[in-house]
C-alpha cells in the first residue's frame, strides 16, 4: 500500500461514491502497482488495467491524444463501475474479482459448465485460467490482507462470501452473457 500514494485518498473516495467495497483498492496494486502509466504485454494500460474495448464501455476516451485509462480518476471510477457490474452479473465479489482478471465471458463459461457460481468450488475443479485461480488468493496472501479481514467498516462483503473450505451447492448458472 505503500506505493498508493497520493492516489489512495482518491480510490477510496471514488470506490465509497459507487458503492464498491473499499479492499478492492488492492485490485489496482495487483493490475499495476498504482502506476497510472502501466502496460501489460497484452496492451491493457493505467493503474486498472483496461483493455481498449473495455475502457470504450466505460465511457474512457482513447486517441492519438488523449488515453483515459491512464488518467487515475477517471479510471478509478470506470473500474468501479465495471466491478459493480461484474457484482451484479456473478451475485458474489470473489467471482467479480476473477472476472475483472480473466474477463466475464472466462468466469461464466466455468460456471455454466460446473454449475457452481463460487470462486473456490471453480477453483477446486481447476476451470479457471491459472492466473486467475491464483489472482483472488493473492489477496488472502498480501501482508496487508489480515489487516483488512479483522476491519468491521470495509468488508462485510468478505463475510458474506464463502471462504476456501466452505462447501457450496451447485446452482443454476445465469444464462446471461
């Protein structure tokens, strides 16, 4: 958290306005370290690592001139948009997480074809992509995460969601896309 810096304030701020839970902060130090400039090989740009057609859907204005993913506000505040959409399509944070990591159409596709809609039961049965499988339990490892856990104001999410050894039944997947 460290190297949040002067953005830190400004992530809270635009994540607590949205109605994201705040620990999802750590998902900008998992993309890029907090660094507004960042690039993946695959092309993804900014602190939250959007791809262009994504950024596009977030209303992030991308040019010769000008590239919104790199701006930290205005980012910031369209992965929050795009994390609460993920809420409401998978109904759980954990899911959101790894779709935000592997896109929708991964996390969906390993849901309808196991029939659970829970991280760790995709996790168990080996249907995500290796990094995503290890991108949510990299925040159960961050030495910042205890911290986090043992807050009562930031993550009533977490309690809700089902933890590694807690048995989950099999659903229904959505049928939307």
């Amino acid at each position: 958290m460290a190297r949040s810096g002067r953005y830190e304030d400004m992530i809270r701020r635009v994540l607590r306005e949205e109605g994201v839970p705040q620990d999802l902060i750590y998902l900008a130090q998992a993309e890029s370290g907090f660094h507004p400039v960042a690039v993946s090989r695959a092309g993804a740009r900014g602190m939250w690592q959007f791809m262009g057609s994504r950024a596009a859907g977030y209303g992030l204005e991308r040019n010769w001139w000008v590239d919104d993913r790199q701006d930290p506000e205005k980012a910031t505040r369209a992965a929050a948009h795009h994390l609460k959409d993920l809420y409401k399509e998978f109904g759980d944070w954990y899911l959101a997480m790894a779709a935000y990591n592997s896109g929708p159409g991964t996390v969906q596709s390993a849901v309808k074809r196991t029939g659970y809609a829970d991280f760790w039961e995709l996790y168990n049965r080996d249907v995500l992509p290796k990094e995503t499988r290890n991108y949510v339990p990299s925040f159960w490892l961050s030495p910042s995460w205890p911290r986090i856990r043992r807050s009562t104001d930031s993550t009533p999410w977490l309690r809700k969601s089902r933890s590694p050894t807690t048995r989950s039944r099999s659903i229904t997947p959505s049928t939307s896309a």
